[in-house]
C-alpha cells in the first residue's frame, strides 16, 4: 500500500508480495505446507511453543505448578521456529490446526488430549492440577473474567499496534493512532484494577496474571515494539508495580527462558526437558561474567 487512500476492490486478492516482517509466512488458507512429525520426550505433557508473550503464558505456568510441588506438571518443551513456518508443518497442524504457538499434547491420558490457544492451555492446567484458579465461584469468575480480557484485548496490542508501529512496511497516521488509543485505554483499565488488588483478579495469583504480564508487562518495560515512551508507560504505576513483583518471581524467570531462541545467550534455553537445563544457563552465565 503506497497510495494516502486505499479503495477496496469488488473482490479481495491475496498479494503475498504486500509486505512486511512476516509478509513470507502470512496467507488466507490453513492447513500444512510440509510433511513434519513433532519430536515426543519423556513426559506426559508436551509443549510446542515459542517464547513469544503468548508462549511464556504456558511455560510461566508450568514452572509455577512444578514450583508448587505438581510432580506431573513435569514437561518437555520443543521450540516453534516461526520466522521459518515450522507452525505449518504437518505434526503441529495435527496438535493446532489453527497452526499458532503454543501447543500441548498431553499423554497422561487415553487417547492424548490435544490443548490449543494459550489461554485454553492455561486453563487446563489449572483445572487439571487444582492450581492458580480459585475455587469459589466468585473468585474463580472475576479470574476467568480477566483471562477472557487478556485473549480478546491482546491481538489488538500485538496484530493492531504492534504490526502498525513497528512492523507495517510503511507507518500511516491513522492505524498507529487508532491502536496507540486502544492499548492506553487497555493499560488504563488495568491500572484501575491493580490500584486496588494487589494481583490482577484480587489478592491471589492466578492464571489471569500469568496471561496478562507477558504482554503488558513487556509493554510497559520496553521489552516489546520500544513503545514505552510513545505510550507514556511510566504513567501507568499500578501496572508498573505489579510487573516489577512478578518478574520477581523464580518460576517466571525460568518460564521467561523457555524456548528462547534470542536476545542473550545465558537467558535462551532452545529446548527444556527437566529442571537440571536451567542450571546449566546458570553456570554459562557465570562463565561468561569470569
């Protein structure tokens, strides 16, 4: 798109020369590109995934439950190359045929139970383990509230705002401001919520926190899009309070590492498979530092 204006033709074409970061792994149709089976490890639950902020949501939580002592939350994690379409390989479009990470197979049962979209993985985990979700019925409403909020509000956070400001081939006024406006207001309506709880949906820790933070905690620390200045984050405290604590948290460090394919080579961790890889990490950092 180079014209100012843009009129619509009768019928829409696709154009897969249209541009833009992910313009060579975009395209209307579904289903698989290539013939891949899906690596299996040792453990029941296995995750296919990516350390994008929808992908930590998972590895966050199963660090979490296995923090909390769940055994059977033990998993492998194998990592998603989406810049190379690995999503479209045949395995992963047999666990999500809607070919987005992060995936989850779960042999514990009979026959295995394929779980998709992070928020639904979220869930499963909680009901399956009996954590991170509370019980009593209105507790457990105002979570499930706020975890809806997360899987309908974000993609305007990350396909509308992310995709204008940083990713479009070319930055327009209007897309990047419709979208700057909706993300405030977003981070408006969280900042309202944490001015009187401590955590998202009260005063527990719950799953809704473990999909929120991903996002817009990145987002408010500049570790997504660099638009913490362009959206005044610092304004938001209450949601700058919160992140700040749940980075803190040692199951969120190493959840954040998880199928980590950039940035720092102490702080990837390509594939998990048990607790001993991050000490590993651990130690390459400190050889790096001696």
């Amino acid at each position: 798109m180079t014209d100012a204006t843009y009129t619509p033709p009768k019928v829409w074409k696709w154009d897969s020369e249209s541009g833009g970061k992910f313009a060579n792994i975009n395209r209307p149709i579904a289903g698989p590109t290539h013939d891949t089976e899906l690596p299996v490890g040792k453990h029941p639950l296995q995750l296919y995934s990516l350390a994008t902020p929808n992908g930590v949501k998972v590895t966050v939580m199963l660090e979490e439950l296995l923090a909390q002592g769940f055994e059977g939350a033990e998993y492998d994690a194998w990592p998603i190359r989406i810049p190379e379409g690995e999503q479209f390989g045949s395995g992963f479009v047999e666990v999500n045929p809607n070919s987005k990470i992060p995936a989850l197979m779960d042999h514990s049962a009979g026959p295995a139970i394929r779980v998709f979209e992070s928020g639904s993985i979220l869930l499963y985990l909680a009901e399956k383990f009996g954590a991170f979700l509370p019980k009593e019925l209105g507790k457990r409403t105002e979570t499930l509230n706020w975890l809806f909020w997360q899987m309908g509000s974000a993609p305007m956070l990350g396909g509308g705002f992310g995709h204008f400001y940083v990713y479009a081939p070319e930055k327009y006024e209007y897309p990047i401001n419709r979208y700057a406006m909706e993300v405030k207001r977003q981070l408006d309506v969280l900042d309202r919520q944490l001015a009187n709880s401590r955590y998202i949906a009260g005063d527990e820790y719950t799953i809704a926190d473990m999909a929120i933070w991903p996002w817009y905690g990145a987002l408010v620390k500049n570790k997504v899009y660099e638009a913490a200045e362009f959206l005044e984050a610092h304004t938001y405290t209450h949601v700058l309070r919160w992140t700040d604590e749940i980075a803190q948290r040692p199951a969120v460090k190493r959840g954040r590492m998880v199928n980590r394919t950039w940035g720092e080579p102490h702080a990837q961790l390509h594939e998990r498979h048990d607790a001993g890889d991050f000490e590993t990490r651990t130690q390459d950092k400190l050889g790096d530092n001696g």
